[in-house]
C-alpha cells in the first residue's frame, strides 16, 4: 500500500492548516460577509455563526458516537430507542429550532420599504451591470453601469432583473444574495451603516466572463451621494480642445454609438454600457481594470484578450493617436 500522502505530518500541524485555510478564506475586506457594514449583512452573520455551530455541535455529537461504537466491547445496544431518539426525535427538535431562529431572525431581510427607500433598478447582462437611477431632477431615467453608489443608513430598495441567462446579486458585506432570473423582478433591501467601498461578484454562473461580472458598491455620506447623482444625471462634459473633439468623432467613426449612449449626444446604443460619465467610475469591463486613462485604450484595443467573449470586439486596428484622443475623450466624461 502507498503511503499516505499525510503521513509525517503531525495532527495539530494538520489542524492548524486546515483552520487558517477556513479562516483567511472568507477575509478579504471590501468582500467578506464577515466584515458586515449594513444590518441586512448582520443579520446574514449572526445566522451563519449560530448555523455552523448547529452544525458543529452535532458533528460532535455524531463523531462521539462514532466513535463509541467502534470501540464497543460486545455490548448490545437498545437498537430501537436509538432510532426513535437519535435517528427521529434529536433531528426533529434540532431542524425545528434552527428554522424557528433562522426565520424569526431573518424577517426584516424581506419586509416591505420604508416610504423614503431609495429605488435602484439592476439589470445583470453578460457580463457587467446596468444600473438605473431615478432622476432627481426629474428627467428621464439615469443610466449606469457596473457601479452602485448609495447613502449611508438610508434604505435602499433594489429591483433587480437580468436582460439573459441567471445572473446572482451579491455584496457580501452589504447583504444576503439573490438570484436575478429570466423574466421576473427580484428585490433585495439593504441599508449601509459604513461608508466605504464593498466589492460585489455575480454569483450565479453565466459562462465564461462569470469571473469578471464585479459590482462595486460605494456608500457615501447623503449630501455627497446626492451631489454624485445630480452630476450622473447631467449631459456628457462638452470636448474643450481639438484633440478631444477628434476623439469624440473617433468614437462616432468607429460605430461605438451603435453600443453605447453618451447622453448630450447622438450616441444612444443600449447594448454596452451607457458612457456619459465613464470616468468616474472606479473600475472598467465590471471590475475588469482600475479605470483611467491608459486604462481605457487598453480596453478598446484588446477587449478580447482582456475579456474573451465579451460582445465588445477588440479594436486593436485603430492606430495610436486616434486611440489616445479617444481615450482623452472618455476620460474627460466624468
Ligand atoms: Cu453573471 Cu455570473
């Protein structure tokens, strides 16, 4: 027989790897349900925490017995009153008071807004997220993408919707996840009680881009969320010089406004995301790269080798200048 692939290692040297790779694995910050910044987040720990050790206590238990048995001396056991109590009644009164718990506690998670709810519509495309806005100057809606800005200890509302396949809303330290499915309006209520920057990811696979369908949420004060959202709902920033002007006519010669809306002016594709204030996102192609302006000619020119089988195409053909006034263009559109 091959030795075992374990052996020599000492059990508590064993122990404590196992431990470390359960613990760090769920603790990258701006994504970890264990750094909650919102009570809907809380409430998703407490009853993870009490679950797992439901969990614990009872694969205790069933180790101990294990165990019991297999060193058993030849005494017979009452193999009836084992069933009835181990094998029935322990699991019923146990499965009973965790869903008793799990469903009290977790009750706010699906109560109805509050009249003041900020609403956001989020539509989950393959791969990025349409983001939608009331305006609040009371224009039409605004339209973002794959950033959702929302203020602190306020509640907000998400419809949420996908234009394909099954995509899943998740911000982990925001709240629970919840499936966006074909053909219905799904809702999740969240209210953010930390300012900060949370890293959401789609999780639900969708194909090959699954990985790169990033979400950043960014919770902010209520008067620099409000300022934030009048400029979102504000026409595109007009071209100041003649370079930029030749990069906004680049990008109409290029057909992108057949894909993607630049409000303010005669781009008004919806397939792709719309591009009115690109720049100030944080993140391009949904968590893809950091956005600035080297950033942007990268995306154009290799779309597909940064992200294979986005619907985007790589325009690797345009030549350098062009390219750069483009990308000076869109980074003026903040
Ligand atoms: Cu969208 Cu996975």
């Amino acid at each position: 027989m091959p030795p075992s692939p374990l052996a020599g290692i000492r059990p508590h040297r064993f122990l404590s790897v196992i431990a470390a790779t359960l613990l760090l694995s769920g603790c990258a910050g701006s994504q970890s349900f264990m750094h909650p910044a919102g009570d809907s987040a809380r409430t998703v720990m407490t009853l993870a925490w009490v679950l797992f050790a439901g969990a614990a206590a009872i694969f205790t238990l069933v180790m101990a017995l294990a165990w019991q048995g297999a060193r058993r001396d030849g005494r017979a056991i009452d193999a009836r009153r084992w069933v009835i109590v181990g094998g029935f009644l322990f699991p019923l009164v146990v499965l009973t008071v965790l869903l008793g718990f799990s469903t009290w506690h977790s009750r706010q998670l699906t109560q109805a807004p509050s009249g003041d709810a900020l609403v956001v519509g989020v539509t989950g495309k393959q791969w990025w997220w349409e983001v939608r806005y009331a305006d609040p100057h009371g224009g039409t809606t605004v339209v973002l993408a794959n950033e959702l800005r929302i203020p602190v200890n306020r509640e907000v509302y998400l419809g949420l919707e996908t234009s394909d396949v099954i995509h899943s809303f998740w911000v982990p330290a925001l709240g629970g996840k919840i499936d966006m499915v074909p053909g219905r309006v799904n809702h999740l209520r969240l209210r953010a009680d930390k300012t900060g920057t949370y890293r959401g990811q789609c999780a639900e696979f969708c194909g090959s881009q699954h990985a790169l369908m990033a979400l950043h949420v960014v919770v902010q004060p209520p008067e620099e969320f409000a300022a934030w959202l009048a400029q979102q709902a504000r026409p595109a920033a007009e071209p100041s010089s003649a370079m930029l002007h030749s990069g906004r006519q680049a990008f109409f010669d290029h057909n992108c406004a057949s894909c993607h809306a630049i409000r303010g002016t005669r781009a008004a594709g919806h397939l792709g995301p719309d591009l009115t204030h690109v720049a100030s996102r944080l993140y391009l192609g949904a968590g893809t790269l950091r956005n600035h302006r080297q950033a942007l000619s990268h995306w154009i020119a290799d779309t597909q080798s940064l992200k294979p089988g986005a619907r985007m195409p790589s325009f690797g053909h345009i030549d350098d200048e062009t390219l750069a006034a483009m990308a000076a263009y869109l980074d003026t559109l903040r």
